[in-house]
C-alpha cells in the first residue's frame, strides 16, 4: 500500500469523481458511512456523541456521520467550529442535517464552555488532510477543548491540525490527541513516524474506493507493509519436497549470561521453516543450547565464554550475527573474519551492531544488501545522534544508500530502508514487543526467510511483518504486559498460517 502525499490523496480524489464517475457529495457519502459504520459497531446505545465540524470538507465529512448517526437512532450533538464561508459539499452537507428531526447544532467560539457527559464520545472532524497553517481563534479554543476531555475522541481522516505531510514549522500547540484516527485509502506520513505517535492513536485506514488506476501510477515516498502484501510474497511448500529445499541457517551468537538471546533467535528460525538450523556458540552455551533447542545442530568457538575464532559461515545458505554475543575481543576478531570470508545473505543485529559502531570502516566492506536490524540507540551508535523521529529517517535512508544494505529500524511501524531511496513501514505488532529478546526473534526469522531463498527485501519486509503479526497474536491471548519474546516465538507458525489463509486476528 503506497503512502500518499495530501496533494496526491487529493489528487486521487479527483481522478475517481472524474473518472468513475461520482459526485464529490457522493464519495463524501462512501467515507463517511465507513466512518459511522465503525463507529456504531464500537460505541454501545448508551453512549452519545458530540462531533466538532469546521467550514472545510472534513467538517462536511462530519455533519454527513452526524445524519448518519441520528438516522440510527443515535443521540448526537454538532458543534459549529469557525464562521468563515463553507465549502460547498459542507453547505449541502449541513442543510441536509438540519432537515433532519432531532439534530442538535451549537456554535462553538473561543468564549463557548462545553461541559461533555461521561459517556459522550468527540468525534474530531474540524480540519482534513489539507491542513497547512497553524489553527488559530476559535478552531486552536476548539481544539484546546477536545484536548481538555477525560473523553475517548475519534479523529476523522486526520487529527485537526496535524499536517498529513513532514513540515520543518509543524507546530504541535494545537493538535487534536486522538485516541483512534478513521483514515481514508492510506496512512498519512505523520501517522508512521514516532513525532506524533500521542496525537495519533491507533489509526485504522478505510477504502472508499478510490480508484486504483491513479494510485498504481503515481510515485510514492513510501509504502506500507499489509497482510495483502505479505501474503503476495509467501511461498507455499511443494508436496515433494525435503529439509534441503529450505535451506540452512547459521545463527551465531550467545556468551555466558546471554545464551537466551541466542537460544530465541534459533528457535525462531526453525519455526520460520528454515530446512536445517546450526547454531554457533561459545563452550559455555553449548549444552543449555542443545537442551533448549533439540531440533537444531551446535557447533562450538575455541573460547568458553565468547564466540572466537572464524565463524564456519561459508557452508550455509544465509547466517544471522549478534544476539548475546558480547562485544569482546575474541568476537571482534571473529566478526572481522566472517566479514572477509562470507559474501552470502546476511542479518546483522544487537552486539554485532554494536561492534560495528566501534569499526566504522567496516560499512565499506558488507557485502551488498547485508540486513542491518537496529533499535534506534543501536542506530544512534551507528551513525549520530537524533532528536527526532523524521531525523532519524532521513539519516536511515542516506544510511542504506551510502552503504547499499538493507537498514530495519525497529519500533512502532518498524521502517526499512533501501539502498535505491525508498522506505516501507510495516503495519503489524504491538507495544508488548517491547520486552527483551524480541529483537533476537525477528533477526531468526529474517536468516530464515533468506536461508530459504527469499530474496533480501523480500527477506526484511515479510520478516518483520510475520515477527509482528506474531507478537499481534500472541497480545491477544497473553495481553501485552505477560508478553514475552518467547510468545513471539510460539506463534510464528501461526503467524504465517493466517497470511497464507489471509485470516486477520479477531
């Protein structure tokens, strides 16, 4: 799915009443009935709804919901935000409202007290998508209201005075704080990138139907990873065929007290459908490792408690490098090696990320495409330090162009980066991956993925898309909070179960 800029959404707009043919009303009429649709399923009869409305076609997009409610039986209370001349779907939007019986209008200036009832849910439908200035009088009072609630508040399209585009002067004094976001055809940049992560919320994006043919043809800055297109590039296994067809991975990793890192990433590549997984360890992790994870093969370094010496990297299909390996000397020397003997796939991650950082010069020498998976202090080390999210983006993207490799960004709509300039958000996973080891379990799954013979960015995207579709399941039968990196694990397999079905989580 294609992250579009507000002109192009715009743009978009315009091709489908052009060339469909719908009317302007008529497609306000589509997003709006998705947008009540939602909102009738998730709010009981005993709650009400109060909807702030502008003069622009957000604000029309709000009066339609309103009828929509109201003709559902629904109580709804319209707040009249701004003087200025409407647009015209808004003028026949509200003449249509104020036809109906039952409908209740205020006007709302900077002087208005609005005391909201316990059960009453704002609905934010002041400014779209084409917002450019900062909100000012009464829209910035209305705002500062909405904001002042104990109250749940659902934006429509975007949260008012939010820019649906990156903009160096965006100021964030006046900007709805949604709790979800009811967005048209695609995600807006703002929503993806961890800014303005508290205005957002939890954004769901509805099609209206806006067709294809321009959406298809347009360039984007960005896309964003789905089910739909996670399930374009699974495989589906052959009647005929054997543990060789899929590949051997090498995992290696481990020192003393963190052999766990490395027993998650080798259990999570087998559960990924590598054919055969070696993992390559230090003495000490040796027994624990064969106990923990009976279905793969162990090979030991020639040091007890770090990885050393050359890591037998040549004979495998793709390796995956860092969890719970340490930073010691005999790991650098050993991460030096394999740098100058495999040319193979390979996923670099946590201590050999960290290694990396203190032998800058070695970024020349990854072979091309090498999967990069840092956390964002991991990435900081990396290169330098950011103090904002859209910074840290740019950097990423020079970052995989400078050095052609593929860069996984770790977070809330995990961004990867590829060396011709372009980024992909992906769209699973929850905050209850913010426990140790979930890191280590995505880069298992990545090796996986490349010991199968996936290509690289198909490798990154599919990879962290399966990581969090499994942390999505595993939320909804642990809750967030008791989720562990081993729960990410178990439902790997059901993870990929649901793409191939294309079965979404209830």
């Amino acid at each position: 799915m294609k992250v579009l800029s507000a002109e192009q959404i715009r743009e978009a707009d315009r091709y489908t009443i052009n060339n469909e043919p719908v009317s302007s009303v008529q497609l306000m009429e589509r997003a709006s009935s998705l947008c009540a649709h939602w909102l009738l399923n998730r709010y009981n009869r005993n709650q009400t709804f109060r909807i702030f409305c502008g003069n622009g076609n957000n604000g029309g997009d709000g009066f339609c919901i309103a009828r929509l409610l109201l003709e559902q039986g629904r109580k709804v209370t319209i707040v009249l935000v701004g003087s200025a001349a409407r647009s015209a779907e808004n003028a026949f939007q509200l003449d249509l409202l104020r036809s109906l019986k039952g409908a209740e209008l205020m006007n709302y200036t900077v002087d208005t007290e609005v005391e909201f009832a316990e059960q009453e849910i704002i609905v934010d439908a002041i400014f779209g998508s084409g917002l450019n200035r900062e909100p000012e009088g009464d829209f910035a009072a209305a705002i500062d209201c909405i904001n002042s609630s104990d109250n749940e508040v659902v934006s429509i399209d975007i949260p008012s005075g939010l820019y649906a585009d990156f903009n160096e002067v965006q100021s964030t004094d006046h900007i709805v704080k949604a709790d979800y976001t009811l967005t048209f055809h695609a995600p807006k940049f703002t929503f993806l990138v961890s800014d303005f992560s508290e205005y957002v919320g939890e954004f769901v994006v509805l099609d209206i139907g806006l067709m294809r043919t321009y959406t298809e043809k347009v360039k984007s800055y960005a896309e964003y990873f789905t089910m739909e297109e996670a399930g374009a590039i699974l495989h589906h296994r052959s009647k005929f065929s054997h543990k060789g067809t899929y590949g051997h991975a090498l995992i290696a990793g481990g020192s003393e007290g963190k052999t766990g890192a490395a027993i998650l990433c080798t259990r999570a590549a087998l559960r990924t459908g590598a054919g055969l997984v070696t993992a390559y360890v230090p003495v000490i992790s040796r027994d624990v490792m064969q106990a923990s994870v009976p279905e793969a093969m162990v090979i030991t370094g020639e040091e007890d408690r770090f990885i050393a010496g050359r890591i037998p990297a040549v004979r495998f299909d793709a390796v995956g490098v860092g969890p719970g390996m340490g930073t010691a000397d005999s790991v650098v020397s050993s991460l030096k090696f394999l740098l100058n003997e495999y040319k193979g796939p390979m996923v670099w991650d946590a201590d050999a990320l960290n290694v990396l950082s203190e032998n800058k010069t070695w970024l020349e020498f990854l072979p091309p495409l090498t999967i990069l998976t840092p956390h964002p202090g991991e990435f900081d080390r990396l290169t330098q330090k950011h103090t904002s999210g859209v910074d840290r983006l740019k950097t990423q993207k020079h970052f995989a162009q400078r050095y052609n490799v593929i860069v996984v960004l770790k977070g809330a709509h995990t961004s990867i980066a590829f060396p011709d300039g372009s980024v992909t958000f992906n769209s699973s996973g929850n905050p209850g991956m913010a426990t140790g080891g979930s890191g280590d379990v995505l880069t298992g799954i990545i090796t996986a993925l490349l010991a199968q013979g996936y290509n690289r960015s198909q490798s990154a995207m599919l990879g962290v898309f399966i990581h969090g579709l499994a942390g999505d399941i595993a939320a909804s039968v642990n809750g967030q909070e008791g989720m562990i990196a081993g729960d990410i694990v178990d439902h790997i397999g059901g993870s990929m179960r649901m793409i191939s079905d294309k079965i979404r989580i209830p």
